[in-house]
C-alpha cells in the first residue's frame, strides 16, 4: 500500500492504512454491496453522468440507500484525484454493519461508502491483442447489478488466466454473455456487433462510447445476440472496459481470430476512443 494514501470511508479521508470496516459490515459478511469505476483522464471524470446513473440503478435494485446526490459525490471524489496522471475512482456501497448476521435487511442501519483513487496501470502492447477462452456463464441472472459479491466473476477469470489468457468470453446456452469483466465486441461480416444489454450482462459505460464512436463515424454497428460458434468465425473480437479501454482478442480457444493479427476496425476504433478522451477531458475543464 502507497505509503500515506488518503481514502474516503464514512464521511472522513483517512490514511489507507487506518481505515477499518467493522467484521459486521454487510459487505464482508455477505458481499452485500454495489460499486461504482469511473476513469479519470486529466482530472476529468470520463461519463461521470452516466456512471452516477448506473450506481443509482444498482442501489434501486438492491433496495440500498444512496446516501449522497450526484454532486455531493462528485465532490468527495476531487480531493482525492491527482490530476497529472490517468486514474480511476473505485467506490462501494455496502448496506451497512448491522449487529447480528440475519440474511434479511437490517433497521436503522446506515450504508458503508468506501472510495479510493488509484492509478490506471498502462497496459503495455495492447496492440499486440490478448488471447481469451471461452467459458460456461454460470453466474446468477442479475448481472446488470454491478454487485461486489464477485466471486462468479472471480473464478472465470481464475480459469482463463490458468489457461494463459487475458480474459474470459462468457457464454450461457450458446451466446456470449460479456467477459468476466468486460463487455464483448465482434466483427462478423464487416459489422461491429455486441450482445444486446439485459439482466445476463453488464451496461457498460465504455460499451455505449463505443456504439456512439462507431454510429458517430459511419462504422456498421448492432446490438444482436452472438452465438459460440458464430464468434469462432468472427473477423475481430475485443474487449470494452473502463480501465482496460478496448482490448484485441487474436486467440480464442487456442485458435487464431482471423488471421491471428489484430484487425483494421480495432486500430481505427481505438483512434477515436483515444481522440474522444482527450477532447472529453478538455471540454470538461
Ligand atoms: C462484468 C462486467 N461487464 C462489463 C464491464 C465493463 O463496464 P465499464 O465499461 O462500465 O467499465 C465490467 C467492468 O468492470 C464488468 O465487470
């Protein structure tokens, strides 16, 4: 741990060091808790809105109390940026300590809210792609509640990382879900594709940046299933994600993408999104 990193715990910013939740706490006991990543380029929250939106849905569904407005938020998190390097705010809610371990909610009793900033760690030769696996999507059906009970996630990631690979492709019932912890795009037949949002898969914030980069520059784009066998047969398969941006896939299963190369959309993509952050984070100053 950075020696001296403040952190954001129940209303104070204390050293990382010392800032303790108690054993009771609902988040420790039964993973009982949401959280929120949004990137931070230039000091400038990246789809601080639209990251908000997804934290309150996941209070909403979760029946958590948001303790704060969106710009009470928004100023808890400035203090803890640093504003010449590329970070990211990781912030959890969790519903709270109560005094016995009961499954049922707790009265009375008010949420945890833990943040911190750290870093985005450049992922060196991004260009060169990752290989990925294909794996059994076995987590449960409310996967558009961005929960910090992740032990689903956890253990697919686990098995594609003992396989060599950068990442997981969830599949249930034959069509790909999302990543273990990224949003999935393919091109198949010139088209950029990805599964359509519903209760099996993450909104993820990057995945609408893409759609918008993609309808915005004339670049065919749907949101449509896509079966195992189908993405066996795409073009070019990526990775979408906050602190990972888009990542090229040239393995899948042991077998090359294509030509095994990393494909002429993703180079072209990858351009815009980097365009896009830069004038986000100038026009948001
Ligand atoms: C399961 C899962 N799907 C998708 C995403 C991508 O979401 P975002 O682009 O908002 O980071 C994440 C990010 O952590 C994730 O954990």
């Amino acid at each position: 741990m950075t020696k001296n990193k403040k952190v954001f715990l129940n209303g104070e910013y204390i050293d990382a060091d010392k800032a303790n939740v108690s054993v009771m706490d609902r988040g420790f006991l039964f993973g009982d808790g949401i959280y929120e990543v949004i990137p931070v380029y230039q000091g400038s929250l990246f789809r601080f809105d639209a990251h908000l939106e997804r934290l309150e849905n996941s209070l909403n569904l979760t029946r958590i109390e948001n303790p704060y407005s969106r710009d009470e938020w928004r100023e808890i998190m400035l203090p803890l940026i640093d504003a010449t390097k590329d970070q990211y705010i990781y912030f959890q809610v969790t519903r709270g300590a109560a005094e016995k371990r009961d499954h049922a909610f707790p009265i009375g009793v008010k949420p945890t809210v833990f943040m911190m900033c750290n870093d985005i760690a450049p992922f060196n030769d991004k260009e060169k792609g990752v290989k990925a696996i294909s794996v059994e999507d076995n987590r449960w059906s409310a996967c558009n509640i961005k929960a910090i009970a992740l032990l689903g996630n956890i253990l697919l990631r686990q098995q594609a990382v003992e396989n060599d690979c950068a990442e997981a492709i969830l599949v249930r019932e034959g069509y790909v879900t999302e990543g273990s912890a990224s949003n999935v795009f393919a091109v198949i037949d010139g088209i950029l594709i990805t599964p359509p949002k519903n209760n099996f898969i993450l909104a993820g914030i990057t995945r609408d940046v893409i759609l918008e980069l993609a309808a915005a520059n004339n670049i065919p784009c749907a949101e449509d299933i896509i079966s195992l066998d189908a993405l066996k047969m795409a073009n070019e398969i990526w990775f979408a994600s906050s602190t990972r941006e888009i990542l090229p896939v040239i393995e899948l299963d042991g077998q090359p993408v294509a030509n095994g190369q990393v494909g002429q959309l993703w180079h072209q993509m990858n351009n815009l999104l980097q365009a896009y952050k830069m004038t986000y984070a100038t026009s948001e100053k």
